[in-house]
C-alpha cells in the first residue's frame, strides 16, 4: 500500500490547512489517502432523486498526470477544464484523492459516468483495475470518450481474479455521466492550533496499539467528528469508550447530546471486530452504515466511497489534534444487534491515544521506513 502523501486529491477532505482561525476555508486534506472497504454485494435502488445538477459549459479535457512531478502539482498553473481519473485495482482498498487547491480549480467529484468508456481512455482492463471516481479540474462537462488506444501496462506477473469483486464492481456500472457531489459547508466556530498538512500527512499512521486507560476530552472529540463527517451522506454511528465530558454508550450522528444506549460497550465492541483490541481499547469508535434496501449497486459503491472519506478525514484529524487512527474490519452479523437496526456495515475507524508514536514517513523521492519491531 503506498501512502504517497503527494496525490492528487478531490474537495472532500474540508480541513483547513492550518487549524487556525480564519483559515476555515483551506483545505487540510487536500493530499492522502481514502481507505474503502471493499466487500461485494448486491444492492438495489436509484439515488438520483437526490442528485445535484450544475450548469453545463464548454468540454473538459483529460490531461495526463505525471506520477514523479505530482509533489509539485501545486506549482502548475492551470491554464484550462482538466480532468483526473482513479483507476482501482481489484485487490486494494485504497483509493487514490485527487489533489487539487480550492483557488482556481474548482474540484468537483463525479461517481457515475460511463465505466466502458472510461476503461477504455485510461488502458483498465476491467478486471484487475477498473474506474472509480472522476474529479473534474474547472466547471466544464468532462471529456471521457478515448481518442485512441491506451497506454497499458503490468499489474502482476500472475495476476488472479477476484470473481466475485469483478461482479460487484460491474454490477454498477452506467452508461451515462451524472452529475458532482454537492459540496459541504465549512465548519464553524474556533478551530485549535495544529501542524500543517504535510507535517500532520508524514506522522500520519494506523495505530495498531491505542491505550484503553486514556481519554479524550470532549472538544477534541466533537471537533475531529465535525470536520471529518461534514457533508457525509452515511449513516454514522460512534461507540464512545472513554470521552471526558460525555456518557459512555452508542450515538448516532449528529446526535451528541443523548446516546441511543447507555453503558460500557468495549467487550461489545471486541467482538463486533473479529476480537481485535483496537475495537475495545480506542476512545471511541466510528462506524459508517448503510440500509441496502435504499440504494442500488452503483449507490453501494458510493456509500463505501462516502465512508472511506470519512475515514480518511478521521485519522488526519487525529492525528493533526494529537490522538491516533486505524480503519478496522467487523463481524457483520453482529453489527443490527449493536446498532439496533437491520443496517449493514460500511467502515470502523478506531480513534484514540496510541502507546507508541508513528514513525516520519517518507516522500516518494525520498522514502523512509517506517515498520515498526
């Protein structure tokens, strides 16, 4: 997994750049990465009722990203409507953000488009990888018809299928090119001091170890949730193991104020996780859940990206506000009876206070090794 902090990035990660007030606007995750979960099945149901629709102008064109010069994409002027296409491989669960700075580039985010089409511009074979999302660089319609054949290259000397993530990932596909995801507004109120993106991007982690005997407070708390959940269309959950200031027990997002159940719920949360500590040990638990009887297959691949970006966002605020992160998997046939209703499971971040520090990562020019003994 290569967690290249120089990636291109879309609008999503609404951080500021620095957490200083008046900077609200800035873009803290503006590089990194979006973990997703990517277990397949079937789910049904169209969301276009609660699309958003822009004004078309002039074409898009796809301009070619140039991997090693991507630390310097900043620098480059923008000279006209560009485009950025993900391409997923069908073993990974990360997708790479498409970094692009709020002043004059307007990033917009686009989920559905023709999936052939695109394949066919960026040499995915459909299989080993596949298009994921298309970030637009200006307000024009993209261009994604192919002018030509591809540029291919090798995923593996022996690559092996996954048959059932091909099926799920084709059961979505579209032929048409929706429309952006709206963007959320910018969090209120007095943001505390931290580090800059690229310092908070290099120490940034999975926590394997989180100590259970610390704790939050309650600001840091609802200020991590407030900047990283913005704008989600997901359902989230949070089981809150050790806040000081708040109840222990299970809320649901944006509902602080009351926990739709009360108590202690670490052993719960154990076993929920395939009896992995972080579950139990972390300060609190967020968990991205869906209704699969609301969306269809395109709709599921959109709610696991929905998350992933939740979760991205989660652990570069941890991190940017002294705590640690790790994504975590779940067992879901436990997952209605903590939440109390019938509803599948998308991600769990696991936030708290690690009991070893991260070590600096590197840039890709100039990697670093950051195992741990």
């Amino acid at each position: 997994m290569n967690q290249s902090i120089d990636r291109l990035q879309p609008r999503h990660d609404l951080f500021p750049l620095r957490l200083e007030e008046r900077r609200e606007h800035d873009l803290l995750a503006e590089r990194g990465l979006i973990l997703v979960h990517a277990e397949p099945r079937s789910v049904r149901r169209d969301l276009e009722q609660d699309s958003v629709r822009l004004a078309e102008v002039q074409a898009a064109e796809p301009e070619a990203v140039d991997r090693a010069a991507r630390r310097h994409a900043h620098m480059v002027e923008a000279l006209r409507p560009g485009l950025v296409i993900r391409v997923g491989d069908a073993e990974g669960h990360v997708v790479d953000a498409t970094r692009a700075r709020s002043g004059g580039y307007q990033p917009r985010l686009l989920t559905r488009f023709a999936d052939g089409a695109v394949a066919r511009l960026v040499g995915a074979d459909g299989t080993q990888e596949f298009p994921l999302a298309i970030v637009t660089l200006g307000r024009g319609t993209p261009a994604i018809g192919p002018g030509g054949e591809a540029a291919t290259g090798v995923i593996d000397v022996a690559p092996i299928e996954f048959p059932l993530v091909s099926l799920a990932q084709h059961a979505g596909d579209d032929e048409r090119l929706g429309v952006p995801w709206p963007s959320a507004q910018p969090v209120e109120g007095k943001l505390p001091v931290a580090d800059d993106l690229d310092t908070v991007s290099l120490r940034r982690g999975s926590a394997r170890t989180l100590d259970p005997a610390a704790a939050v407070d309650v600001a840091t708390f609802e200020r991590s949730l407030a900047v990283s959940l913005r704008g989600t269309r997901v359902l989230h959950f949070v089981a809150v193991h050790a806040v000081d200031g708040l109840e222990a027990g299970l809320y649901r997002w944006p509902d602080l104020g009351r926990p739709l159940r009360s108590g202690e719920l670490r052993d719960e949360l154990w076993v929920v996780c395939y009896e992995q500590d972080l579950g139990r040990d972390a300060s609190f638990v967020v968990m991205g859940a869906a209704d699969l009887d609301l969306l269809d297959d395109r709709g599921y691949r959109e709610a696991q990206l929905d998350a992933g970006i939740v979760n991205g966002r989660l652990h570069l605020a941890a991190y940017a506000l002294g705590m640690g992160a790790s994504g975590m998997t779940f067992v879901d046939s436990e997952l209605a009876a903590l939440l109390g209703e019938p509803l599948a499971g998308l991600l769990f971040t696991c936030v708290g206070v690690p009991l070893h520090g991260t070590k600096r990562a590197g840039t890709p020019r100039d990697p670093a090794d950051v195992s741990e003994p």
